[in-house]
C-alpha cells in the first residue's frame, strides 16, 4: 500500500508540473488580489493572461517596481512572465556608461 502511495504521489506531482496546474482565471484573479494590495496599484499597469503567461505593460518610475511587477505574476502562478514595463528614468538622460579598470597582475 505504501508503495502505491509513493507511486500516486510522484504521478500526480508529475501531471500537475507538466501541465502547469493553473488555468489562466485562477492566475487572473490572484494577480488582480496581488495588484490591488499592492503600491504598484497606482502606476496604471495592464497585464494579460494567456496559457499561464503574465505579459505586463505600462511605465514605473524605478525598476526595482519592474522587478515587482515580476515576482507578483510569479507569485500569482505564472509559468512564465513577459515583462514589457518600460522604467522611467526622471532625468531623460541615457544611461551612463562606467569604464572599470581591472588591476594587472
């Protein structure tokens, strides 16, 4: 009996890896729960479901709420998440490019 336990168990663990084992509502509505609890509410951020990817839209002011915006649709049970969440940079200026010098040996 124990060992049709084991068997039933790697089985199901196995099925519900392989498959996902979320459909896009239940995805949907944890993430809709997430966003609304959250400070990332406020900056207008559009999301889409389809085949368990989260594809997010919109503009945040710093990317450490991009990175949010990312461990939320996870957290949600997204299989994978296509973050197109452009960051603002406040000044409009391109990024800066630093030159480091390694030392010789």
């Amino acid at each position: 009996m124990k060992k049709f336990y084991c068997i039933w168990v790697l089985w199901l663990s196995m099925a519900l890896w392989a498959g996902g084992g979320e459909d896009d509502a239940g995805i949907e509505a944890r993430l809709k729960s997430k966003l609304t609890r959250s400070k990332l509410r406020g900056d207008g951020l559009q999301y889409r479901v389809k085949d368990g990817v989260v594809e997010w839209t919109g503009k945040v002011g710093t990317p450490q709420r991009k990175g949010a915006a990312t461990r939320m649709a996870r957290s949600a049970g997204a299989r994978k998440v296509l973050n197109r969440i452009m960051v603002n940079g406040g000044s409009g200026a391109a990024p800066r490019r630093v030159a480091v010098r390694m030392p010789e040996r």
